[in-house]
C-alpha cells in the first residue's frame, strides 16, 4: 500500500474567542466520531453547538432576502401562505439547533417546539433560547395532525428503526401552509466522478439500503408538497473530517480524492431559505429539491494542510490509501443559488481555515 502524503504541525497558536464561547464550550460536549467521512453527506449524529448568542453568523447579508430569479422571502412579504409561523423542529442536533436560532430572531413571536428520539439532551436544549418547548417522539404521540405551519425533520437515519416512518409521522404535523423540510443527503446522486449538479439523475430503488432510505423519505415529503434540500460533508470547527482525521492520525485513504463541504451555518441558512422564499407571485415553494454545497470541493490532502497551516490545531495526519483513477464526485449548485437567492458566508474550507476557523462553535481546545 503506498503512502500518499502526510501533513504535521506540532504546535499551533490558538486564538482568543468571547467568554460566552468559552464558558458554552465548558458546558457542552463536542468531538467526532464515527467512520470514516464521506464526499457527501450521510446523516448521523450532531453535536450540540457551543452558543446561539452569536447570531449574526446566521444572519447572512442581504442577497438572502432576494433571489435573483425573482424569490423572495415570505416573511419579507407579510405572512404569504401562512398565517402563523410556529415551527416544529424534528432533531434538533446541530443543524436543527441553528435553524431554530435563526428562526428565533427572525420571528420572535413564534412558537419553537424540539422533538427527540429520547431525552438524553433535553438539559442542553431547555438551556437555550430557541425552544418554547422540547419532547420525546413519545410525548407528543397525542398531538394531533396538521398542527404546525413549519416542520423541519433533521434528525439522522440512525435514531430510528423505522426513519421512513418517522419522517411520514412528522409530515402529518405539517398543516400544508408554510412549508415542510426533509434535510436529505448527496449521497443520492447517481455519479460516483465527475461534475455533480442539482439535475444529475439519483440512484435507483434497489442500489442501496441507504439510499433508498433517504430517496423513499424524500418521496414522502415531496408527494406533500414539502421540500427537500440534499446536503454534502457538513463541518464547523470542531466537527468534520477534519477534526476526525486529527483524532485517527493515520487514514486508509487517497490524499487526492475529493471531499465536498459545506458549513453548518450555511446550511442552516440554506435551509431557512428553502423554507421562506416565496414564488415571484407570493406562493410558497412546493416538491422542489435543493443541493447544499460550498462549490469548493477540496482534496484530503488540501483539507489537513489548510486545517493544519491555520495554526488552529495541532497534530499529524498521514494518508495511506492506493491512488484512484478519479477524484470523486464533485457537487455545485449553482441553480440552488439562483432559486434561492442564497450564497454562503464561508465560501470553502480552506478560506474558514485561512480566515482563522473562527464559528460559534469555536473554543480554546481547538487542538485536543
């Protein structure tokens, strides 16, 4: 087996961050774990994020409020579809945790309800100040249907025995106004090399377990009306590939190959868009799929160096794998953009990392 490069830093400068940071950072535990990462999202376990205080990160600029095809906002048009904009919000892990922060200061006077597979992180979640309300699946077995005018599902495939059911029983929350969100995966797309876009055909039924698990979820939501968005590899600063690659040390993989990102922030701000942008003539956006990428696909090799040249971590990573015939898949989404009025604030890793890995995430045991 050939060994196709190594990156190393042994010390590194880790820069200061606010007290809050800090002091959330203590409170909560972040890490990584799991296999190996993919080129593009699989669904699994989020960390809880270290503060919401920081909510400007969320925030965006002003290209969010207009799209460029003519979408817009439906909460910049008054209540366009929906006269409430309560919003129940099905895993709240990472992802989840973001969107109701940023929904929170976006309405402020609407009602946030987190649902979980068990109670092992309700502390944390009745902690911050993005929920009215947080519950097992079990405890709101009594809730009637259609009690919701936002639904997002994000929770993963791995906190449930039936996750097609439970994406059909978060559906029915939905009272058909706003909008409904399934966060998917690109792991859906039917291209293993090359150029990978919005309208690159997916996987059929029958090619994998996994993927017909995520693409017989889409259906469910998409036969609703609701919206799917498929996202890649998500990272912040103390969660990603890059952060398991430094905990391993030493990775069974091409340096080369390609990996495709996309920040937690962003995402969420993508999928804040998915759900309020309106049609041109006011009409909520219904069965339409986006893909979340940052655009910049980057190798193995050039995701550690620029973790490690960042001087933001310390550690060693040396990449072992055989040389391939190809890269990977390479994910754009221009037309996401386009339809959504949507860019991102961290345009690829290796800026995030040149620009110092600073996140709400962020703490002062960066390196551990």
């Amino acid at each position: 087996m050939a060994k196709t490069g190594s990156v190393s830093v042994l010390s590194g400068r880790r820069g200061s961050v606010p007290a809050l940071f800090r002091a959330a950072a203590t409170r909560l535990s972040v890490g990584s774990r799991g296999p190996p990462p993919r080129s593009d999202r699989g669904p699994g376990r989020c960390e809880p994020p270290t503060n919401f205080g920081a909510r400007s990160a969320l925030r965006g600029d002003a290209r969010l409020c207009r799209g460029r095809s003519g979408f817009r906002t439906m909460s910049s048009q008054g209540d366009a579809g929906s006269a409430s904009h309560d919003l129940l919000v099905v895993g709240p892990g990472v992802l989840g945790r973001l969107i109701a922060a940023r929904w929170r200061e976006e309405h402020p006077g609407s009602r946030i309800v987190g649902e979980t597979a068990s109670d092992l992180n309700h502390g944390d979640l009745k902690s911050l100040d993005c929920f009215d309300e947080v519950r097992t699946r079990d405890e709101a077995g009594g809730e009637p249907g259609g009690a919701y005018p936002y639904v997002v599902f994000s929770a993963p495939p791995s906190g449930s025995e039936n996750y097609e059911a439970e994406v059909e029983r978060a559906a029915e929350k939905w009272d058909g106004t706003g909008s409904l969100l399934f966060t998917g995966s690109a792991a859906v797309y039917d291209l293993d090399e090359g150029n990978c876009t919005e309208a690159t055909k997916v996987k059929a039924i029958g090619d994998s377990e996994r993927t017909d698990k995520l693409l017989s979820c889409e259906n469910v939501v998409l036969k609703r009306g609701g919206n799917v968005v498929r996202l890649v590899g998500l990272y912040h600063s103390r969660r990603g590939a890059h952060m398991y690659f430094l905990k391993i040390h030493t990775v069974p993989r091409w340096g080369q190959a390609c990996i495709n990102l996309i920040h937690y922030e962003d995402a969420a701000s993508l999928c804040y868009n998915a759900m309020t942008m309106a049609g041109s003539g006011g009409e909520p956006l219904r069965g339409r799929v986006f893909l979340g990428c940052d655009n910049n696909p980057i190798s193995f090799q050039k995701m550690m160096d620029a973790t490690l040249l960042s001087r933001e971590y310390t550690g060693h990573v040396t990449f072992t794998g055989e040389a391939q015939g190809s890269v990977g898949k390479l994910t754009t989404n221009d037309q996401t953009r386009e339809d959504l009025g949507w860019e991102p604030t961290f345009e690829s890793f290796e800026a995030f990392m040149k620009a110092g890995a600073k996140d709400t995430f962020c703490s002062t045991e960066q390196g551990e």
